[in-house]
C-alpha cells in the first residue's frame, strides 16, 4: 500500500509538466492496458492458489501455470511488435506507434511475473513481496523524476546541457512515463530472477486443462470488471469528442482521471486487502469456524474504508492540492461518489470468496458481466448529458448492484453470516458526518480554517465513537492472535 502511495506522487509530476489533454492520454492508454491484463493473465493466479492447495504436486502446479503464462505473454509481445502501426491505427495514436512497442512490452513482462509473485503471497513471503513491490515502484519513480521533473523541466526552461540532451528527446514526450514503468518493469523480473531457475518448464495438460476451467470464468468476470473499472475513460473521450473535438474529450478524460486519484487511499487499501486476503481465505477454508473468520473480517475491512472515506472528505481541501492545477478541482464533488463506489467494490471482493471457495466461479463471470452491461449501458445514455458526472453516478450504480446481488446469491449458494447491521452502521454513520461537515460548508463557504478545524472535531468524534464501540472486541482478536 506504501509503494503504492509513492506511486501515486507521480499525479502532481505528470499534472504539472503535461497538459490536462496528455494526462488524459496516459490515463485513457492505460485503461486500454487494464484489458489486456486481464486478458493475459487467464484468472491463472487464483487457479494457482486453489490448486496448490488441493493438488499433491504444488511444483506441478507452479510450473505449468509459469510456462502457460510465459508462453502466451510471449505471443502476446510477438503480436504487439508484428501489427504495431495497425494497432496504433485502431486505438486511435496513429502517429504514435512507439505506445504501442512501450505497452505491449510492460504487458508481456508483467503478466509473466505475476505467478511468481503469486508464489510468495501463497507461501506467506509477505517480506519479499514487499521489497520487491518497493523497488519496483522505487525504479518507476527515480526514472519519471530523471526524464520528467529534471530532463524535461530543464529543457523546457531552455537549459539544454549535454546530460539534458542525452537522456531527453521532446518528440517522446509523455512516452517516457511507459519508458520509466518498463524500466521498473524489468528490475523486478530481475528481482524474481530466483523464483525462476528452479522451475521445470513444463506444462502437466490435464492439470493446466482443470486449472484453466475453474479460471476462465474468472478471467471473463475479471474483465468485465475492467470493463466497470476502466472503460468509462474510454468512453468520455469517444462520446464527447464527436460534439466538442478530440481536445476537449481529451481534457474531460484528464479531469475525471485526476480526481478519480482522490480516491487512492481506499483503492489502494482495496488492493493491499486483496493481495492478503484471497490466499487467507482458502488457507482457512476447511476451519470450522471459517464463516465466523470471514463474517469478523468483513465487519472490520468496512470499519477500515469506512475511516478512510472520512478522512479523504474531511480534508479534500488539502487533498485537492495534489491536483495543482485548478482546472481539475471542477470535478472534486465526484469524489464522495467514487468513494463510495469503490466501498462497494471492496464489499465485493470481500464478498466473491463464496464462489471461489464453492468453485462455483461461473457465478462472478456473471454478475460482472452483468455490470459490465449496465457500465456500457448508462455511460452512453448519460455521458452526452452529464460527461464525467455520468460515469461516477455509473461506477457508484454498478459496484451497488454487484455487490447487492453477490451477497443474495451467495446467502443461496455459500451462506456466511455476514453482520449487516454493524457493517451499514460504520458506513451510513460516517456518510453521515459528511453531509454535516457539507452543510457547514454552506454555511461558512469562506473560511477554509474553521472549516478544516470543524472537520477535524468530526473525524475524531467518529473515531471516539466506533473505538467505545468496538474496542473491547479488537483488544480480544488480537489477545487470540
């Protein structure tokens, strides 16, 4: 969650040295990239995790699920290199063929680590996987702040030294944040380099064909689900460039994408969770109590985003400063929406263990599917209206409804006691508090001081609150622990 954090510090640097218009390119490529990283990873990694778990050969599994992977990745990169320009010519950058090569190279690369580092969540390497996600995203940084903060600045400012001129080219452009994320990219198969040589590159058919059954289900809900994550990008820029041209659409994508950020802390938290938790819950699968632990997890995973979408509300005024340029605060009152929405999300995720445990994973190809229908639906009815608007109102509907119906099919399916009550209390409690500190703010619109100050009183008051609530009952989990 950390690395990540550190990660997302690029925003400002990529807001304040390209337009509103490039960071909309960036922020529309890479949900082209989310695609096809679903695509290329076939829902392998949690096949990877179920069947470790019930296969005798866990080497077995590791290695056929590695070589399948390395071998289509490859492909994949064969492809991207083959029909570059066509490519290019289809996503609509036809002047700018080098994506393409820069994309399907951090594509290929970084599906075929994903086994690996796959491995060490399942063998509880909480350590290595950590470092190695530091480094990572440590290398992406260091080389965004050489060619962007320094060689770009500098050249722009018209201090052109021989070192600025070697290491930066103003026809790449926003070309060099992909350059830096492949760099990073690289270092950390490097870094995985031991989880390599002691694979037998093979691949067990029978077993490849059972694990590639139970994960295609998963794959296809995986991206529909991109599908609700990341296709609302695409759609702003093809929805409004018709009516007000390519640099206006390209700016809506920009800001949308830009106050989306805000939402990081519970998206990452979101991310971090998931890494943990879905090789934790089939690890306790056969406990008896494994509802309980489930049902305990749920109740404090909805305290946790609950306390966070609090504090993102209550200092969006500090907040907002990490988008330096005003022109993106317009679509700061999205922010509470997309909050929201990715609670929901989290809920979710939470929630899909019932059909990965039962092996029933066609269930989550449908409900995700289902919202990919109504993302699609509800973009293109309402993005001509109400732009960007309408897909924050489409994220928060299809994450509700997803979330919604996992929980009722699951209830049928895979019962788990889930405490609904306490779970909506931490949740409505703090939306809550939200709607008082808005209404302040009608009152007093001016004084960003008082307003923070009153903010402050409301946020610890929450904390005060839920700590009476629920801290005898946290003190005694962590005594078990």
């Amino acid at each position: 969650m950390f690395a990540r954090i550190l990660n997302f510090l690029l925003t400002p640097l990529y807001i304040t040295s390209f337009s509103t218009a490039q960071y909309g390119e960036v922020s529309e490529l890479y949900a082209n990239v989310a695609f096809f990283m679903v695509l290329l990873g076939f829902g392998m990694e949690t096949a990877f995790f179920k069947f470790s778990k019930t296969e005798k050969n866990e080497v077995s599994v590791y290695s056929t699920a590695l070589t399948f992977i390395a071998v289509s990745s490859g492909l994949f990169i064969l492809v991207g290199f083959l029909f570059t320009q066509s490519i290019a010519d289809l996503i609509g950058y036809a002047s700018r063929p080098d994506f393409i090569i820069y994309l399907a190279l951090i594509l290929g690369l970084d599906a075929f680590a994903t086994i690996p580092m796959a491995k060490l969540r399942n063998e509880s390497r909480a350590k290595k996987f950590a470092q190695i996600n530091l480094i990572n995203i440590g290398t992406n940084i260091f080389f965004n702040i050489l060619f962007i903060a320094f060689a770009k600045t500098s050249f722009d400012n018209g201090n052109k030294t021989a070192l600025v001129e070697l290491i930066y080219d103003p026809a790449i452009g926003i070309g060099y944040i992909f350059i830096s994320n492949l760099i990073a990219t690289v270092v950390k198969l490097a870094l995985l380099y031991p989880e390599f040589i002691k694979v037998k590159w093979e691949i067990n058919r029978k077993l490849l064909t059972n694990m590639l059954i139970y994960s295609l289900p998963l794959m296809l809900g995986s991206f529909a689900g991109i599908i609700n994550e990341t296709f609302d990008r695409i759609l702003i820029r093809r929805m409004i460039e018709p009516e007000q041209g390519v640099e206006v659409a390209k700016q809506q994508v920009g800001i949308y994408s830009g106050v989306y950020k805000l939402s990081i802390l519970i998206s990452l938290f979101i991310q971090a969770f998931r890494y943990a938790a879905e090789p934790f819950f089939f690890a306790r699968a056969k406990e008896k109590n494994a509802n309980q632990t489930y049902r305990t997890v749920m109740n404090y995973f909805i305290l946790a985003v609950s306390i966070m979408f609090l504090f993102i509300l209550m200092y969006l005024e500090v907040f907002k400063w990490l988008l330096p340029k005003r022109e993106y605060w317009e679509g700061l009152h999205v922010v509470p929406i997309l909050l929201v929405a990715n609670i929901f999300l989290g809920i979710y995720y939470n929630q899909s263990i019932w059909y990965k445990l039962s092996g029933q994973t066609k269930f989550g190809a449908y409900i995700a599917m289902g919202g990919a229908v109504l993302t699609v639906g509800l973009n293109v009815l309402f993005i001509p209206i109400l732009g960007y608007v309408a897909s924050a109102w489409t994220t928060f509907a299809v994450y509700g409804g997803m979330m919604i119906t996992s929980y009722i099919l699951g209830q049928k399916h895979y019962p788990i006691p889930y405490n609904i009550k306490k779970g909506s209390f931490f949740l409505l409690f703090a939306v809550a508090l939200y709607f008082v500190s808005v209404g302040f703010k009608i009152i007093f619109p001016d004084s960003v001081v008082f307003i923070l100050g009153f903010n402050t009183v409301l946020f610890a008051f929450y904390l005060w609150f839920i700590y009476n609530l629920e801290g005898m009952n946290l003190k005694e989990m962590l005594k078990k622990d």
